[in-house]
C-alpha cells in the first residue's frame, strides 16, 4: 500500500513543503521553460487566428460582398420567390445597368447598378461621405473612380459626366454625386450606383425565367443573401440552386469556405503544436526531473516521517501549479506582441494588398493557457511518480544513477584516462541524455525542414500561372479577369515597338476568339456514355443540342508557346499541327473534375469558320493549356481547340486580327530597361494594356519566401534556446550533484585539466548524438512530412538538403564544449575540502 490506511490530515503541511520548495532557488529554469512553451503556443494562435481573419477578409473585398451567398443575373420573379424563402434571414438587391466608358476605365473596370441599402453595406460600398442615391440624376462611386475620372477633389454635390453602355445603348448623362467611399483595389469591379427612380426608367427589372444567357446583363438581377448562420452553407446553397433551377448563377461566398477546416490548412498548424508541445515537454519534464533528483534525499525523509505517495505526487503538482501561475502570465504577455509584431510581415508578404487584421480574441489565450498546462502537467506527471515511488534508503544513498556493484567490482585492465570516464558518466542516466539530444535535435530538425521546405519553392512553376516568358502583354481586362473580356486587345504598334527593343530574344503571340461549335460524330458517342453515368451531364448535352453547338475557346497559337503545352493523351506531331492537318484539344474544363476528354487522338473534328464553312481536323492530342496562356474565362463545358495562328486566321476570317497576349524575352542585360519601358509604355501610351513581367513576380517570390523564413526563423531560435537551456540545466545539475564525487577524485590525484577534460568530452557527447539524430531524424521528416506539406502547392519541386544541420555542428560544438568549462569554473571557486563538506 502506498497510502496510510485511515490517511492523515496534513493538507497545511503539504501547502508549505511546497511553498518551501519554490524558496528554495533552483526554479527560475521551470518558470522560464513554462513562460517560453506559452510564448510559443500564444504567438502561434494568434498568428493563426489573425491571419485567418486576415485571409477571410481579403477574401471578401475580394469577392466584393461580406453576404453568405450571392444570386446573379436572376429576373424579378426569380429574386420575389427567393426572397421569400424561410431559409433566408436577410438579403439585399442590386439591378445592373452595364459597364462605365471612358479610356480611364480601361484598368479599372466599374460597374453601373442600382443597390440597395444591404448590398451597399455588405459590398463595402457604403458612403462615408454623403448618402446612396436617392433622385433619379444623382450617383455615388468610390475615390478610387474619381480619381480614375480625373475628379480627385470631387465632393457631394459635384456634377459629373458619365458615360456607359448597356446591353443595346451607349449613355452619356450628367449626374450630382450624392454620396463617396474610400473603395478597394482588390475587388473585382469598382462600383456607381444609380438611383432606383433612374433604374426604373433605363434598366427596368427583366420579369420571366432567366435564360442563363450571361451576355444579357441590363435589368438583371444580382441578390445578397444571409443566412441564418454560415454553418453548413454550401449545402445551404446547393438546396437553393435545385430547388428555384439557379445552375451555377448562385454560389457561396469563397471566404466563407476559407473559415472551414481543411486537411491541407490545419497540417502545419498540427505540425506546429505537435513541435511545440514536445520541446516544451523536454525542458519542463527535464527540469522537473532534475529537480526531484536534486531533492531525493528531502523526499525520501518525507516517507520516513508518514508522508504517503499520494502526498508526495501533490506537493510535486502543486509546486507546478505554483510555477506555472509565474511562467503562463510571463508568456501570455510576451507572447501576445510577438504575434502581432509577426502577423503584418507576414500579411504583406501574403499580398500587399491584404488588411492586417490583429485580434486580441479570448479564445487565443484560453487555448494557449490549455495546451501548457497540459504540457506541464504531462511533463512532471513522470517525475512525481519518481518522486512517489522512492524509498527512504534508496533516496539517502541516491547519486544519480551510480554505476551498478556489479559494475563497480568488474576489474579493468584499461589505463583509466577523462575521455573512459565521460563515457561511463555519459551512460549513468540514458533517459536525461535522450532528452536533451532530442531538444538540440527538435530545433535542427525544424530549421533544416523550414529551410528544405522554401528552398523547394520553385519560381518557373510559380510564374508559370502568369507568365511563361519574361514579359506577357494584354488587354488589362484579360489580365485582371474583368469582365466584359476584349480578347483581340495588343495592338499592332505595340508588337512593332516590342520588335525594336534591345536584347530581345524572342516574340509570340496567341489568338483567341470564343465561337459556338457543333458536336462531332465521335463527340455524341463520347457523351452517350458520359450520359448514361450523369443525368445531369445528360440534361445539359440535351440543353446544348437545343441550341445548336456548344461554346469553344478557339486558339492561335505561334509556334514557341506551343512548347508549354502539357500532354494528357497522344502526341503533339508539331510538322503535322503547323501543316493544319491536325488541331490539338482539351479536356471539359467545366465538367466533373475537369479531366474527361470529350475528344480523343484520331477522332475528326469539323471546325465552323466565320463565314459559315467548315474545316476538318484529326485531333492530334489532348492537352492542357497553362494558366498564362489561356483566356481566364472558360466557355459552356470548358472545351477548349488550339490551331497555329495561320489556320486560326482561315477560321475567324480575318489576318488583321489583333492578338489576346503577346510574349517576348529580353537577354539579361536588357531586361530592367525593358522593364521600365513596359511600365511607361502601358501607364502613359496605351492604357488599355497590362502585363505581367518576371521582374516584379520575383518580387512576390521573395515575399512569400521570407515570410516562411521569417515565421521559421523565429519559431526555430525559440526551439534552439529551449534546447540549449535543456543542456545547461542538465550539465549544471549533474555537476552539481557529482560535487562529492568529482571533489574525492581530485584528492586523490586527478588534476583539474583532466576534469575539465573529462566534463568538455561529456558535453562533447551530447554535440555528436544531437547532429547523428538531427540528421536521420531530418531525413525522415524531409522526405515525408516537408514532401507532403510541398505537395498542396503548385510551385513546389522538393529538393533534399541536410546543409542547416551541417552549419550548426561547429556552434553546436562550441556550446557543449564551453558550458561543462564555465560550471568547472563556477565549481573550482571552492577548495577540495569545502566541496567534501558541502557534499556531506
């Protein structure tokens, strides 16, 4: 039994042992290992928590509305039956008049709407300057429109000229601006709304069934809508869109779906707890366990004197409790700023664009103070069961962990020299050894996977989403995906400007123009089968065979860019493609998953020019087309052809026609001045025109790779202290307790050199098993946990590097190696004598 049976009543006896113990001096390592293991847990949350907010609310300016789901172009009819569904709690009403026009639209694209209250308010368009529109000439529009119209200083009551165009009329009126915000640069479309009276009068609602027709946008309605709460919204939407037939004209706001636990999102938040939770265990069960050893003999008279085990185990859990009330505050309060001190770097580095958004949520410090308590009341559980367990001879006699009689009676007949005695004393306490080399090990192991894991960022595949060549010219609404889309926009001086630059190395161009099709013989046998799998699939085959064809996305290509197709099925037989015998196709981007092909190699295509004739193609291969070469919209069930620019001209029966892209290298040397000129020529000749350029993309690459390197830095620097207070406490404790035994050895002959040699190797042992571990253990998480994290991203190629655990041998080194010298130092102040006495 370890309890006296009828228990004791000493509760005030146990309070003040424990009191006594946290006087006693030797706990400021305890209360710096608790306050750092909350440090790290508060700025954890509270990046994670911020930068939640963060992206969400990027995601919404973005997205342009805070609303849970947004119906579009629906008519009057369709918005009076949605509106009245029990399962919307709020909703807010915009009726779209079409699009300004002007030359200083042509980067900023702005949409003329009516809007109610609710959606102004949730479109983050309501004015902070005067009111909505209200009489049938006034408008309201953002800082940023009037600063486009060349109308900085506009104030309410101002009268404006506006121009814009609805689906069958160019309108040009003078308004009085009733009302200003300040406006977003990430929204999709800057806004001017009209009155409702004026509504009424140019863009009245369309009544009937929408037809889904989305050329057709003047009448029609967009509807803001709240639910409830935003719990299961996506189910919530896709019950809406079966039950009033909406299609894809209604979907869920994206920052809604950003807030929803992911596999790929919760990983390194996991990861990240999992590694601070165990180098917080290290130190703190370390600490702790040092300290039971150090006080053996106190707790071993305590069982003398009636003290049971369960009271032992008490006196250990309170005297944490008490360190844990000093160290939790201490990394609360530090922790906290070094969150928000991290998060803005890490948001710019995100996008510049993105509002910082720091929170001081209870949750934060309610999580932080959860996980170190369990991290401390899991560390010391262990060393209070040692403590417990103890018997009074065996405390009395304690020196941790001397070698065994056995060992001590078996004759050598090895010269004894301080390197043998290290070893034995090395091996005394295998667990306290395997703790501290995991503590060096975990932040090695953490900044060698940090450093794999962004040195894999790959920079062509990063910019291969924007730009597969220096620089990629286009109309700024393909370049922006602002709708309407002008697909023929790169004008022919711009290209012979290009054509006269220094250094160029190369010039292409893509064509493309959207055109209906008719389905192929081999395509309705492919989609018999699709149909008889898909009855959705099935009604809307039926759907395009009413109609008449099909959308397609029809590409010229010259013959460079062809080189960036990607092959799924087939070849790309380039002499055949370029003779026009054959076209290359793409799978239904809009369809299931976006891989099934509705073509396949050999199948014959007949391709409807512009002048009502056809062209017949065997399809060579199925492709997939890059993001930096595609139009950003895809058409009906996403099918895309790909033709060489001459053919392309014989299908769309014009040679002037302009290109969608132009795309051209520039050598090294040149590539900054030409740079330069693209930024002049595009803000100051032809506006109309954007681009994209490597030079600027490597800016963003170097963000997104310094704000990993930032986050990781710091997070490993944590980890290295902690690691290296796990050392110094354990070398100094384990000096500390051999005081008697070191101090009979040098009376008896040994010289300090050769003690101080003894003690350097010891620490020396630590060094060598921390590096053998860090680099098998940075092995392991390299090609697994760092493969896996690189696989979400699109721009990740892995690259294996152990160079970080190779550097920090020498410091690591150093460190074992100077810190057994300064505690010989500390120790050597006292003469042989004394430490005997002492020891006694």
């Amino acid at each position: 039994m370890n309890d006296i049976l009828f228990g004791n009543n000493n509760g005030k006896i146990l309070k003040k042992l424990a009191n006594r113990s946290l006087k006693s001096g030797k706990n400021y390592i305890a209360v710096l290992a608790i306050m750092l293991s909350t440090l790290l847990f508060t700025s954890l949350f509270t990046i994670a928590i911020s930068l939640q907010s963060s992206i969400q609310d990027n995601e919404m300016r973005t997205v342009g509305t805070s609303a849970h789901a947004n119906a579009k172009l629906i008519t009057e009819n369709e918005y009076e039956d949605l509106i009245s569904d029990e399962r919307i709690k709020e909703y807010g009403k915009s009726v779209v008049f079409g699009y300004a026009v002007g030359d200083c639209f042509n980067k900023l694209p702005t949409e003329v709407r009516y809007a109610d209250e609710n959606y102004a308010v949730w479109g983050f368009h309501n004015p902070n300057q005067g009111t909505l529109p209200q009489a049938d000439n006034e408008m309201a529009t953002s800082q940023i429109v009037l600063d486009a119209m060349g109308l900085p200083d506009a104030k309410v009551g101002t009268q404006i000229e506006l121009t814009f165009s609805t689906d069958t009329q160019i309108i040009t009126e003078t308004f009085v601006l009733s009302g200003i915000w300040a406006g977003d640069t990430v929204t999709p479309s800057q806004m001017i709304f009209l009155s409702k009276d004026y509504m009424e009068q140019v863009a009245p609602p369309v009544y009937g069934v929408s037809t889904g027709d989305t050329s057709r946008i003047t009448g029609y309605i967009d509807c803001a809508i709240m639910f409830s709460s935003a719990w299961n919204i996506q189910k919530q939407v896709e019950s809406l869109a079966i039950d009033y037939d909406f299609g894809d004209r209604i979907g869920v706001n994206g920052a809604y779906t950003t807030s929803t636990v992911s596999i790929s999102g919760v990983i390194p938040v996991l990861a990240a707890i999992l590694v601070i939770f165990i180098a917080g265990y290290l130190l703190i069960y370390n600490v702790f366990y040092i300290s039971i050893a150090q006080d053996i003999r106190f707790y071993g008279m305590l069982k003398t004197l009636g003290t049971t085990a369960r009271q032992i185990r008490k006196i250990v859990y309170k005297k944490a409790i008490r360190l844990s009330v000093i160290g939790i505050p201490l990394g609360l309060l530090l922790g906290w700023p070094i969150g928000r001190v991290l998060i803005p770097s890490i948001v710019r580095m995100l996008s510049g664009n993105m509002a910082v958004i720091t929170t001081i949520n209870p949750i934060i410090f309610f999580v932080a103070v959860l996980f170190a308590l369990i991290t401390v009341f899991i560390s010391c559980r262990k060393p209070a069961s040692v403590a417990a367990k103890v018997s009074p001879i065996e405390a009395l006699k304690y020196v941790e962990q001397e070698p065994s009689i056995s060992q001590r009676k078996r004759r050598h007949t090895k010269r004894i020299n301080p390197s043998m005695m290290a070893k034995q004393n090395f091996g005394r306490n295998k667990k306290k050894v395997i703790i501290v080399t995991l503590s060096f090990s975990l932040s090695l192991v953490l900044l060698n996977s940090v450093y794999t894991y962004v040195t894999s960022f790959d920079f062509d595949k990063f910019v291969s989403n924007y730009s597969l060549a220096d620089f990629t010219v286009a109309d700024a609404t393909v370049i922006n995906s602002s709708l309407p889309l002008n697909t023929s926009g790169v004008s022919k001086e711009f290209i012979q400007e290009v054509e006269t630059l220094d250094g160029l190395e190369s010039v292409a161009n893509i064509y493309m123009q959207t055109s209906t099709q008719p389905f192929a013989a081999s395509a309705e046998r492919n989609i018999t089968e699709l149909s008889s799998t898909s009855e959705n699939f099935a009604a809307d085959f039926q759907n395009y065979k009413i109609r008449g064809g099909h959308g397609v996305n029809i590409y010229g290509f010259d013959e460079w860019p062809t080189e960036y197709l990607q092959v799924v099925e087939g070849n790309l037989s380039i002499e055949q493609w370029k003779a026009g015998n054959g076209i290359y196709v793409t799978a239904m981007k809009m369809i299931g998953d976006g891989t099934t092909a509705l073509y396949h190699p050999g199948d014959q295509i007949d391709v409807v020019c512009s002048d009502g004739t056809s062209r017949t193609y065997i399809v060579l291969a199925v492709v997939d087309i890059p993001e930096a070469l595609r139009s950003p919209m895809s058409v009906d069930m996403g099918v895309e052809y790909v033709l060489p620019a001459n053919e392309y001209f014989k299908i769309v029966g014009d040679e002037n026609i302009l290109p969608m892209k132009t795309m051209y290298n520039v050598d090294d040397a040149h590539i900054n001045a030409a740079d330069r000129w693209l930024q002049y020529y595009t803000a100051n000749i032809e506006t109309s025109l954007d681009y994209y350029s490597k030079v600027t993309l490597q800016d963003s690459f170097h963000g997104l790779t310094t704000m990993y390197r930032l986050v990781g830095g710091v997070l490993c620097a944590v980890l290295a202290l902690i690691g290296i207070l796990n050392f110094i406490n354990s070398m100094m404790t384990s000096i500390l307790s051999r005081y008697r035994e070191i101090a009979m050895l040098q009376s008896v002959g040994m010289t300090g050199k050769q003690v101080k040699s003894m003690l350097i190797y010891e620490g020396l042992g630590y060094s060598v098993l921390g590096l053998v571990c860090s680099f098998i253990l940075s092995t392991i998480a390299s090609i697994t946990v760092v493969k896996m994290m690189g696989a979400e991203l699109s721009y990740f190629t892995w690259h294996f590097s152990l160079l970080p655990v190779m550097l920090c041998a020498i410091p690591l080194i150093a460190i074992t190696a100077l810190v057994p010298l300064l505690c010989y130092h500390k120790m050597s102040k006292q003469t042989v004598v004394e430490r005997l006495r002492i020891a006694e």
